[in-house]
C-alpha cells in the first residue's frame, strides 16, 4: 500500500564525554529544523527516521517553531538513516578576550544547505567577526603601518607571517593581514596637500584602504606587514574630526 510520510524523528547522539547519550526529536512533516539543547564543546552525530501516522488525528499537524510534535498513538517508524559525520559544538560562540586582524572574520558556518531556521540565525553559530566603522580599527593597523596576527620580527628580512602549508589532514593556513595605508586625507594646509601616500590596494587601483586578508593577498603590496595586529582595537586615528567604533553583528535569539 501507499504510505505518506508525516513526520520525522531525529535521534541525536553524544559521543564520549561524561554526560554521553542518546535523544530522540520528533517532528511534524518539515524538511529544516534546529537541534536544541545541545552541550557547547561536545561532538555529537545524527540520524533520522520516517514517521507514518493516522492523517486523520489533528495533533500530526500542530508544531512548534521548530517543528517539533509528538508522535500520535500508533505511528509507524522506519528505521533509522545511518549516523551523519561526527559535528563539535563550540566552546564560546565569542571569544573577545583580545583583538586583532582574525577577530575581525566571520566564521559562522557558511554551507549554503543551511536555512535561516525559525527565529532568523543567519548561517549557523559561531564567530560572526567583529564590525569596525568608521576610523576604529586594530591596533598597529594604520596610515603608516601595516599588520598581521603573529608576526615574527626574528624571522626573514623584513619579518615574516605565520603560514603553513597543507597537508592529508590540515587545511593550509594563513594568518590574517590588516593595511590601511592609503587612508590618509592630507588636506590641512590651505586645503591642499603634496605628501604621496602609498595605496594598499594590491593592484596599486584605488578602492577601499582598510582591507583585511590572508597574509598571501596582501605580501605583494607597498607597504608589508611591519608588526602584529593587536591586542587592542583602535576608536579612533590620531587626527583631528576622527571617530569610529566596533560592533558585533549577530543578532539575539531571546526565545533560545
């Protein structure tokens, strides 16, 4: 006979850890649902299952936000999908104990499969990057200078930037660089000025100057990374009529 799919149930599963187990979330017929509950810092894996239920019993088409619904009385369940691959929970959504050119980066989850999700989570949890407008900006990254996280004096000829390459197991890494020369605006004297600034931009074309990248975008531009970025973040230039500030950009799910 023709069955129709009405529901779904979603076993999640902690792996190893002290408060380890198993759950079980059922849900209505929704094909997007967030996972709540779950322990920061702990790996976990999922698997689901299709419900068959009596259409003609009204609790089958009342959810939650999420979803979520009982199973009505005798629901036919299938067996279960095979685990997913393992995913960790993080530590800290945010962790802005210091600043500097990373902090800025959002690495909030990025795969496109994901949605919006009831209560508007943009792209998942995690670091969403620090916003700074206006003349803020990270220290030891200015007119003059230019930055980047972890710089080693000691090394090379001018200095160098930490970098590795990749290997069977390990993403290549690439610390991040901040530039801002080429924000000057030196009109102070009778409104006009003859210093020559050098632009960051690495095709030497104008666009924007404050600019924060790899360190392999920006190795080829005039002004290397002289120092490390941070730890402080920078309000405001050391000029006349200059303001700025730093905020962070995701938004509060209050009902979670």
């Amino acid at each position: 006979d023709h069955l129709t799919v009405t529901g779904y149930v979603v076993e999640v599963r902690a792996v190893g850890g002290r408060t380890a187990d198993t759950r079980r979330v059922s849900l209505g017929n929704v094909t997007t649902t967030t996972i709540i509950g779950l322990i920061p810092d702990t790996l976990y894996s999922f698997a689901v299952a299709a419900l068959v239920e009596n259409q003609t019993d009204v609790e089958w088409e009342h959810f939650d936000l999420y979803g979520r619904r009982p199973v009505t009385p005798n629901a036919i369940l299938a067996g279960m999908s095979q685990d997913t691959n393992l995913t960790a929970t993080l530590a800290l959504d945010v962790d802005l104990s210091h600043f500097d050119a990373n902090k800025t980066v959002n690495h909030s989850a990025v795969d496109p499969r994901w949605s919006l999700g009831p209560t508007g989570v943009i792209g998942g949890e995690g670091h969403y990057g620090l916003t700074i407008v206006g003349d803020a900006n990270i220290q030891n990254c200015n007119e003059s200078i230019a930055c980047c996280d972890g710089y080693n004096a000691s090394v090379g000829d001018g200095g160098s930037c930490p970098a590795s390459s990749a290997t069977t197991s390990e993403p290549a890494f690439s610390s991040f660089t901040c530039s801002a020369v080429g924000t000057v605006d030196p009109h102070y004297v009778d409104g006009e000025s003859g210093r020559s600034v050098p632009y960051s931009s690495a095709d030497m074309l104008p666009g924007a100057a404050k600019m924060i990248f790899p360190y392999e975008s920006v190795n080829r531009r005039p002004v290397p990374p002289t120092a490390r970025c941070g730890p402080a973040l920078r309000l405001a230039a050391g000029a006349a009529r200059a303001g700025g500030s730093g905020g962070y950009a995701r938004g509060a799910n209050v009902c979670e």
